[in-house]
C-alpha cells in the first residue's frame, strides 16, 4: 500500500500560491492590473467626502490659536507630575508644530 502524503494545514494551503512580494498578494494584483505594471493602484472613482474640521470651520490660523491655547492648557495641567511629563509635553507641541 503506498504512503499518503500528510493532509497539508490551511495556512500552509494558502502559503504555496504567494507573490515574490510579501507586499503584495496575487489577490491584489488580479483586483488591480495597473497594480502589477506601475506599482499604484488606479486612482479612486468616487471624489473625497467634504468633511468637517477645524481648519475648514474656523481656518488654518485661527485652528492653530486654538490648538496652541489647549496645549498651553495641557502643559500647566501636567505640571504637577514634575519632569515625568516632559515628554508628553514635548510630544503634544510636536504634534501642534509638525509641517507635513
């Protein structure tokens, strides 16, 4: 009687069909052809929803006054827990500060 092979595990069912790419998956590929050629997916067919945020209400400058008022609010809040709080600090100006 010949030896079976082993019943092969899903996941290693679904490792034998993949891409050279970890990044990509062949599924990927097949939904997206331009994906395989140029390495982009084709640009989306419905337009950005208008959403609603600070900057479009209020403006980039007056956004930025407000951001800079809560920080200034937070900061002295934290000044209780002493040096401890430096870096979340550091890291909320950061984040008010940061160009894209």
């Amino acid at each position: 009687m010949p030896a079976q092979a082993p019943p092969r595990s899903p996941a290693s069912a679904s490792m034998v069909n993949r891409s050279a790419s970890p990044f990509r998956s062949s599924m990927t590929c097949r939904r997206h052809p331009d994906l395989r050629a140029t390495g982009k997916k084709p640009p989306a067919k419905t337009p950005p929803q208008k959403k609603t945020t600070y900057p479009s209400l209020f403006g980039i400058d007056e956004s930025l006054r407000q951001a800079d008022a809560l920080i200034d609010t937070a900061c002295n809040e934290l000044n209780e827990f002493g040096p401890r709080a430096s870096t979340l600090k550091e890291l909320a100006r950061f984040l008010v500060e940061r160009k894209k």
